[in-house]
C-alpha cells in the first residue's frame, strides 16, 4: 500500500502584493503607464522650479547675465550670494528672530494645545463641553482685524516679539485633531494609573504623551512651519525694520525690490547679482520646511487620520 503524503498549503510569501476585491478589476498596462507618466509629470512639475531657484542662488552674475534672468544648467557654483547674507547683516539677523519665534511659539503653542485638549478629552473635567463650544464658535465667527489690533496694542505689544506668537498662538483645528487622538486612549489604562495614585499631569506626561507620538510630531510641525511661514503680524505690529524676520526681509526683496541693509552697494557695484540674492534668501526660507517634512511625513497617516475618525 502506498502512503499519500498531503503536501502543505503553499503560504503567501510577505513581499506578496495583497489580494485585490473581487469588485476590484486588475489594473491594466495603459493604466499604470497613464499614472506613471503623470506622476512623473507631477513630480517635474514640482522640482523644475525649486531647481531654478536654487541654481539661480548658486550663479554667477555673469553666468545670470549670460542666461537673461534665471538660470537653468549651471555653469560653476559659487556661495557667494549666501556669504554674504550671513556676513551678520539685515539677513543674518532676520533669520535669527526667525528660528527664535518659531522654537519659542511652537513651544508654547503645543504646551496650551496639549493641555486643552486633554482636558477637553476627559468627560468628567469642569466645564469641558461649554468650553468646547466656545472654541468652535471661535472657528466660525472673529471679531475682525481691526478690533484684534487694537486688543494687541491695549497689551502694549506692538513693536514686540511677543505680538508675532501671541495672537496667533492657538489653532481650534489641532486642538480637535489632540484631542481625538487623545480620546482614542484607552480609559482602563488611565484609570489604572490613577488607582496608583498618579495625578492628571503625570498621566499626560507618562501615558498620553508617549502614546500619541505621531500626532504631536504633525501638530508640532504645523505650528513650526505656521510660525516659520509667518509675515502678516510682523508687518502689522513690528515699525522697527531690526526687528523684521526673514519671511518679511523676503517680501521686501522680492516685491518692493529693497537690497537688504549691507547688500545695496555690493549690488549696485556689480559684485553681487540682486537675482542670486533673491534667490538665496528663497532658499533659506524654504529650506528648514523641506528638511523637517520628510521625517514627519510618515506620522501624518495615523496622527491626522486616526484623531479626526476617533473624534
């Protein structure tokens, strides 16, 4: 008599794609080459003008001269532009004031975030729905530019750094995206804390913080890149042109076509290209948002989406 031997069930392999629904028809060779050609397109739709910009920054003024305005095959590379925008000028110092408001703003803004929304998260906290209803009607309806000038300027703000983080400091939105998330954790564990006899700031600090990773790095970077992004407070609370930060010094060059304070005579006698400088300042502006965003974007999934389906 012969044995039979049932041979095991062939598993998937992991780098298996996964089975499509059976409603879902196999895409066809025209299909993935349409979406290929148009990411494609997409793509150098989206890095032909960052590579002008920068190119540009890295030119020459003769080699500026010789292509009529922006350049786009480079033909050498000098730092000259950059050098002297950090030579401790009206740049240098721009961008300082920057990098301040930003760490210092995103750092308060987060702190009154994360403790709103966990209040507001928790159902037996005093006051939590009405106060949530304050905060949405606030969404909906503002009391108007003029009024919140005059608020800023009845605090004794203006010309002060604090009138570029205060009156923005807040966003209703993240605040709702917190406390989501926040609502998503869950309730035995927070009261197995408090049976331990941890209070409400150590569970935040120990529990809630370390589990909501992805949502804070998103939140975080929306506030840093919001603060960083800024120059309408500045041109409306801040007369002292020492006191600008780099996205108004920016404005100023580009628009009004104002060399900043140290660069007109080097522009005027020809050392400098007042394209390249342009162009430099652009890439300095840009540059910290397209370095921090690769790190978080793969936070953005599960921070933005699970809070807003959990709240």
């Amino acid at each position: 008599m012969t044995a039979v031997i049932d041979k095991p069930a062939n598993k998937p392999r992991r780098w298996a794609a996964p089975e499509r629904p059976a409603w879902e028809e196999e895409p066809s060779k025209a299909g993935l080459a349409g979406k290929g050609i148009a990411l494609t397109f997409a793509c150098l739709a989206i890095l032909f003008p960052l590579w002008i910009v920068v190119v540009t920054s890295l030119s020459s003024r003769k080699t500026i001269d010789e292509a009529g305005g922006l350049v786009m095959v480079p033909k050498g590379i000098t730092f000259i532009a950059y050098e002297e925008l950090l030579s401790g000028g009206q740049v240098t110092r721009a961008t300082i004031v920057s990098i301040l408001v930003t760490l210092v703003g995103t750092l308060f803004s987060m702190t009154v975030s994360v403790l709103c929304a966990y209040g507001l998260s928790r159902s037996g906290s005093l006051g939590h729905r009405w106060i949530l209803m304050t905060l949405l009607a606030t969404m909906f309806f503002s009391a108007g530019l003029i009024p919140t000038y005059l608020l800023v300027q009845s605090f004794g703000l203006t010309d002060t750094y604090l009138a570029l983080i205060l009156p923005s400091a807040i966003s209703v939105f993240n605040i709702l995206v917190l406390r989501g998330f926040f609502m998503g954790i869950s309730q035995e564990l927070i009261d197995s804390a408090r049976i331990d006899g941890a209070g409400d700031l150590r569970i935040l600090w120990q529990i809630v913080m370390p589990l909501s990773r992805a949502v804070l790095a998103v939140i975080t970077l929306f506030y840093a890149v919001g603060y960083w992004s800024a120059w309408f407070n500045a041109s409306l609370y801040l007369n002292q042109q020492d006191m600008m930060p780099l996205q108004n010094v920016m404005i100023q060059l580009v628009q009004k076509q104002e060399a900043p304070v140290g660069l007109g005579q080097a522009i005027k006698t020809g050392q400098l290209s007042g394209l390249a400088i342009q162009m430099a300042v652009m890439v300095m502006a840009l540059l910290p948002v397209a370095v921090l965003s690769p790190f978080v974007q793969k936070h953005f999934k599960k921070g933005m989406l699970t809070g807003a389906i959990k709240g």
